[in-house]
C-alpha cells in the first residue's frame, strides 16, 4: 500500500464512523486558511471535499481573487502553476508533482522557441494547458472557454500562431474563419476516442445526444451535437431537455453531471483499445490519501523563479481582462 493509502486507511481506522479523511482535509483547511480548487477531471471524492470546482478559466478566475494563505490544487501541474504565477505571496500545494499533462509535454520550450521566432511577425496565442516556459513566450493565454472570443477580438489582418493544441486549434479556424499557424500538440487522452465505437454506441442509443471536448479530433467532433469546454458541456445536459448523453471527454465530469441532474443518463465515450484510455493518468494521480498529506506536511509545493513568472503573468492577465 502507498503511503497517501496508509494514511487514509489509519484515519479510517481510527475516526468515529462519521468522521474520517474528509473531516481531516476540512480541519486543515482551516487550520491553514486554505482553498482547495478542483477540477471537473478530478475523482469524485476530490470533487465532493473541494471548495470550488471548475475549468481551467474558472480556476484561473478563482485563484486571481481567493484571499485564502494557501492554495491546495488538486489538479494538474500546469494548473497550480497558473495558480502560483497568480499568486506568488501564497503558498501553492499540488497533492502529485508527477501529475503532468501530455498535451502539455507536446510542446517542449526548446523547441517551440524557434518556431515562435520563425513566425515572429505573428501574435502568439497559447491554450493554457502548457508550461509556465510556454506561457512566458505568449501574447495571450486561452482556455476552450474564451478560445473563440479572444480571436474573434484581434484584427483580422494579424496573423496568429496558436499552440499547443492541433485539434482545438482547427476547430477554431472552422469557427472563427481564421487561418492559425498551429503547433503539433495534442491531449492523448482526447485522441484516444473510437469514432467506430462511438457510431455503435449511437445505435444502441438513438436518443442520446454527443457532447465533445474541442480537444478531440474532428472525426469525433463531426459526430457531436454539442463542443464546448467542460463547463459548456456541464451547462448544456442542464438546460437541455434531453435524458440521454454520451460524453466525449475525461470521464470525470461525469460525477459534476450526475450532481446537477439527477435522472438523467451519462455515457463515456469508448476509446479504441479496450482500456481505460479515456481517463487521464494525470489526473488520477491525485487522491484523497495524497491530498490529506499535502496539507498535513504543506509539500509538495509549487515554486517558480521569478523573473519567469513575471513574465508568464502578462499574457495570462491579458486573457483575464479579455474574458471579464
């Protein structure tokens, strides 16, 4: 047994049947004056003990304004860097350093530099699932939130390099009309979806709707009723009056679904071995074991030069202001 399940296993042993781990978490949340911010992608039990639960957009948003000491994120790497780039007097926790994002590892900085000075008459805009080196040679940062807007706001005669998303990035330029220069990154997670088995599970469905992340690739996209960030998707089965639902991205959303409308049915979509390909590895480093600990021993903690973060604040608060 790990030691993050050690210790949740003693807590469990030891606490009044009413109690246990979660208590523990919320006890030291205030002990530390602490925010715990979660994303949809999160399992459920992490979910559930977060204070605030949210996309990349909404995350940013949130740690921008949180007055709380210390900054508990339980998501992945390039998130609590955001986090710490937006807050560099507070402590910042990531309950898994090793909690990576392949997308993200798809455009190492070394090599996206030359490509960014190749195009250097070109405004550089980059999706928010990258490093802080990433970040740090943008204009702009963008979710799949506000993607669509920001574009829409610059100039049509400024060309624009956008990375490191391939797949969200074609999906905009059939949105938007605009000719990107793309970067060749993408989410192994959103590419891992069977548009076969997806057709299939449409016949057994004939009612259910498609909802699917602009992370996917356009096969599955062409099959979509809906594309939108994870908060899209979550607004959508809400307001929508559909029972049914296959869901084309990180299977975690799912339990936010399931919260907000009771009723109502929600299907992964396959991927295309027979595995568990469509959850993010990342993601699920994350546990409550890890994240109890984290708080407990206040590390692992996120710490970034500062000359680098100074710098990848810049486009972060341009796309901040532009999404008010």
């Amino acid at each position: 047994m790990s030691m993050a399940g050690q210790a949740v296993a003693e807590i469990r042993a030891n606490a009044e049947p009413k109690h246990g781990v979660e208590d523990e978490i919320r006890r030291l949340k205030r002990e530390l004056n602490a925010v715990i911010l979660a994303h949809f992608y999160q399992e459920s039990e992490i979910q559930d003990v977060a204070d605030f639960i949210g996309d990349s957009l909404q995350l940013s948003q949130q740690a921008s304004r949180t007055e709380a000491d210390v900054i508990v994120f339980a998501g992945v790497h390039f998130m609590a860097e955001t986090a710490k780039i937006l807050n560099p007097t507070r402590q910042v926790l990531l309950p898994d350093l090793n909690a990576g994002c392949s997308l993200a590892d798809s455009c190492p900085p070394h090599l996206f530099k030359p490509f960014r000075e190749r195009y250097a008459d070109h405004l550089v805009i980059n999706y928010i699932n990258c490093s802080a080196e990433i970040k740090a040679m943008s204009d702009i940062i963008c979710t799949s939130s506000n993607a669509e807007k920001i574009i829409n706001s610059i100039p049509r005669e400024r060309p624009i390099l956008f990375g490191p998303d391939r797949n969200l990035g074609r999906y905009l330029m059939k949105k938007t009309g605009r000719d990107l220069r793309l970067w060749q990154g993408a989410c192994t997670v959103h590419e891992t979806f069977s548009e076969q088995k997806l057709l299939r599970l449409k016949v057994r469905h004939p009612g259910a709707k498609v909802l699917a992340h602009p992370e996917c690739e356009e096969r599955l996209l062409r099959n979509a009723d809906y594309v939108g960030s994870t908060t899209g998707i979550l607004n959508y089965v809400k307001h929508d009056p559909g029972q049914e639902f296959i869901v084309a991205t990180e299977p975690g959303i799912i339990h936010a679904m399931e919260k907000e409308c009771p009723g109502k049915i929600f299907i992964p979509a396959p991927p295309e071995n027979s595995c568990a390909c469509n959850e993010c590895p990342h993601m699920r480093l994350n546990t409550m074991g890890k994240l109890y600990l984290c708080m407990k021993n206040r590390s692992p903690e996120i710490t970034m030069d500062e000359e680098l973060r100074i710098r990848a604040l810049q486009p972060i608060q341009r796309m901040l202001e532009m999404s008010a």
